[in-house]
C-alpha cells in the first residue's frame, strides 16, 4: 500500500527526497541548481475541484545535485522560509506530474503548472526538473481522490 498523497505529506516528501538523492542522474543534471542563487522551492498542490479543503505546501531545500531537506509546510506561514520558487498546480495535475502523463516544463508551456521565480533559470535546467518529477514516479503513491 502506498503513501497517502493528502493524509501523509510529510512522509510523501521524505521518500521523494529519498528517491532524488538515490537517483545518480539528479546529482548530474541538478548540479549547478542553487548555487549563487536560491533554488529551494514551495511546492503547493491548490484543491482544484478535489474535495481538499485547502493547499497541500512543502518546503524542499535543493541545491547543486541534492534535496538536503523538505517539510511540509502551513500554506499561510510560506514567507517563513527561505525559497527562491514556488511550483504550483491544481491535485489533479500533481496527481498526472506523480504518474508521468506530464512533465515538469510541458505542465508550465501547457498552464496546468504555474512558477514565481526565474523562469529561464527554470528552462536552464529542464533535464534537473525532468529528474526530479521522475523520482516522484518513483514513490508509490496513494491518491485519494
């Protein structure tokens, strides 16, 4: 059985953290990312038309190749922590991000994702971001809606 994607967030992201940091390629195309420049990220799934109440928002500290630590996060208390992007959609595009039926930077051109922070330091390192969602693949995942 899987992790539960709403109920467990805390424990979703520490074995997608996982999945990075065992992932050899991401220590290839995630090097640079974060260095002379905040990359750690806001990750907030918006309710969308699931039955959610509110945001799903984790905090993930990446730099150079690595997710040195993530936490889930309350979504009004954001500006507590230290990022330089927020990654945001709606469950229903995290849940085809998590399945593989969307990448990272196809879901930004298509608008099933929005970025606030530097988008061409995005586009400069598409190959990190594809890694990253594919080590989401990588956890078994259980949506509830």
């Amino acid at each position: 059985m899987g992790i539960d994607f709403v109920d467990e967030p805390d424990e979703w992201m520490d074995e997608w953290m996982h999945q990075v940091n065992e992932n050899t390629d991401y220590h290839e195309t995630g090097e640079g990312w974060g260095v002379d420049f905040n990359g750690n990220y806001i990750f907030r799934v918006n309710p969308g038309d699931s039955p959610m109440e509110e945001p799903i928002t984790n905090f993930a500290e990446v730099s150079d190749g690595a997710v040195h630590s993530v936490e889930n996060v309350d979504p009004d208390e954001i500006e507590e922590y230290d990022y330089g992007f927020i990654y945001e959609g709606s469950y229903d595009s995290w849940k085809q991000l998590i399945h593989g039926e969307i990448g990272p930077i196809d879901g930004l051109m298509s608008g099933a994702f929005d970025v606030v922070g530097d988008m061409q330091l995005m586009l400069q390192y598409t190959d990190g971001a594809s890694t990253l969602a594919s080590a989401a693949n990588q956890v078994d995942t259980e949506f509830p809606y």
